[in-house]
C-alpha cells in the first residue's frame, strides 16, 4: 500500500476514486452525490481540486481509499475519508488520517477538525482511537436534513517550548569521553548513532572532516556533516547528520537529514530545534529543499518534521513517511 498527493493534474484519478467512494457511501456522509458528481466537468473537477488536497491510497496499482483536508474559514478539516470494504481493517484509515494530520501541522495549525455522522459507530470509533475528542457541537448533514454530525477535533500542538541557548557544532579532540558516554547510552536504547565510529579518536575527527569535504568517501557514500547538538551547560545531547546530496537509496530511505535525542531530552523539544536549526545549514550546502523520512509508526518524528514544514510526498508500501522541508 502506498498514500500519497493527488497532484493538480491528477484530476481524472482524483475522479475515480471520489465516484468510487460515492458509488458505495449512503446519501449525506460525503456532501454529494453520485449521480451529480459524475456529470462534472474537468473544469469542475480541477475547481473542487483546487479547494482541499486529497491524499490517496493505491496497493496492487487498484485505488483503495482516499482522505482530504480543507480549509474552513482558515482552520484544517479532515474530509472525505474513504476505504475500500476490501482493504478495511487493514491500516489504510490510519495511513490517510495520518496523512492528513501531517498536512495540517505542517501549515503550523493547532488543531484538526473533522464532521461524522453520528450513527457512523465505526468511524467515531477509529476517530477516537486515533486521538480525536468529541467537542459537543452538532449540525445537520449537508445532503440530509435528516442526518445529525457531530464534530470532533485532534490536537496538533504538543505546547512543548524549544530548550534555551540550545547550538550545534562539529566534534573537537576534547569531545571523546563525552562523545564515547553518549553512544554506549543511545546504543542501549537500541538507537544508531555515528555508526562509522571506529577509532582512534584524531583519525575519526580526520574522517568527519574529509567526509564534510566530500574526500576518500566510501563507495556509494555522500559528502556528509555530522553536528552535535550541545545545551547550555556543554552537555552533547543529541546530533544531526546532513547528506549533502541523494542517491536513490537515500531518496527512498535517509534523505538529507538525519537527527537522535539521547532518552533523557526527548519531548522537551529537543528534536524540534536540532531539525530547525539544521535546515538552514543545509540550505547552506545548496539544498533548497531538504528530504526526510521516518517510519510510519514513528508519530514522534513524523510530528517533528512537520512541525517544521515537511510536506508528505508519499507513504510506501514499506511503510516509510517521505517527505520534503523546505530550508
């Protein structure tokens, strides 16, 4: 399964699967009907296009489900999600919503705001499993008089502020003890990091400065920069690493950027400023647009890197958020 963004020419895929979601749904869930639908224009598809994003589920290259974010006087709505009966209970729900709440906090908004039929057990259901509340406002359903929906909003700011005097800088020869105590930490906790640490401690600041130079890479290796992300009092808690350009491989999986907090600092918003303070670096390094991934189930990035304008570009069928920042 794959979720990605319909694309403004995308119109007549967009089509497919918005008739295919109104063949099955009963009148009002959706604000429209089929028949009506069906009769429209390019023109008109492209124009209701143009008001919402619509992000789409594909697996076996067959449309499976479709999810899309509007905005309502300014605030983001979650709309439109549909499933094909085959592939429901299978996780596609959770990959369009999540889709859609990245989309939302990525335009730096506090909360995502949804209508559902109130007899729509199901679907209230994996709304409130997903983090979404019930906020006590009622309205009757566009197409059906006769149908109440209630609302119900996701919170998409955590409120955490970002650590003071906070800076990142590159290793110096005085750095190894601190530098060897956080590794051991994170490789406890089962986290990667400076993996091409080998030793001695002069040859590996040497290695670090001819990989920032682009020099005696290894093959199929980048130029990269590897930072440390230090606190007030000097303590190292945390890193980010820049590749300086993509291979497919790290198109796919790595991107430009990558970032670890050691256990004790993590959500203090510590991984938020690594990640805003690296961007402009790498906008230094030419990179105009940065790319990041995650896993899809790692909610805790996929919050950071849209909290810094990441923009989903695609789910894959290996489950990796792909993503791009601009710097």
């Amino acid at each position: 399964m794959r979720v990605y963004r319909a694309a403004a020419d995308d119109w007549q895929l967009v089509r497919a699967v918005r008739l295919e979601a109104l063949r099955e749904a009963r009148v009002g869930v959706f604000g429209s009907g089929f028949e009506v639908a069906s009769a429209w224009s390019e023109g008109q598809w492209r124009g209701w296009m143009d008001r919402q994003v619509l992000f789409v589920a594909e697996a076996n290259d067959a449309l499976i489900g479709s999810a899309g974010g509007l905005l309502d006087n300014g605030q983001p709505s979650l709309v439109s999600l549909w499933v094909h009966p085959s592939a429901r209970g299978t996780g596609v729900s959770d990959a369009l919503v999540g889709a859609v709440v990245d989309w939302a906090r990525a335009g730096t908004h506090r909360q995502l705001h949804l209508w559902v039929v109130e007899g729509n057990q199901p679907a209230r259901v994996l709304y409130t499993r997903l983090g979404f509340t019930e906020t006590g406002r009622r309205r009757q359903a566009l197409d059906d008089p006769g149908t109440t929906e209630i609302e119900m909003s996701l919170p998409l700011i955590s409120g955490t502020s970002s650590p003071a005097g906070f800076r990142l800088r590159v290793l110096g020869p005085g750095d190894e003890e601190q530098f060897l105590s956080v590794r051991q930490r994170l490789h406890a906790d089962c986290f990667t990091f400076a993996k091409d640490y080998d030793g001695p401690w002069a040859a590996y600041l040497d290695r670090l400065d001819r990989a920032r130079r682009g020099i005696d890479l290894d093959p199929g290796a980048v130029a990269s920069t590897f930072l440390m992300a230090e606190d007030t009092s000097g303590q190292i808690i945390g890193s980010s690493d820049i590749r300086h350009e993509l291979t497919e491989q790290l198109l796919h999986w790595g991107g430009h950027i990558g970032y670890v907090v050691v256990p004790d600092r993590r959500r203090q918003g510590v991984a938020t400023e690594i990640l805003r303070q690296t961007l402009p670096l790498a906008k230094d390094l030419g990179i105009s647009r940065a790319r990041m991934t995650c896993r899809a189930e790692n909610l805790a990035s996929r919050r950071v890197i849209t909290a810094c304008g990441g923009e989903l570009d695609a789910i894959t069928s290996d489950g990796i958020c792909q993503y791009w920042l601009p710097t």
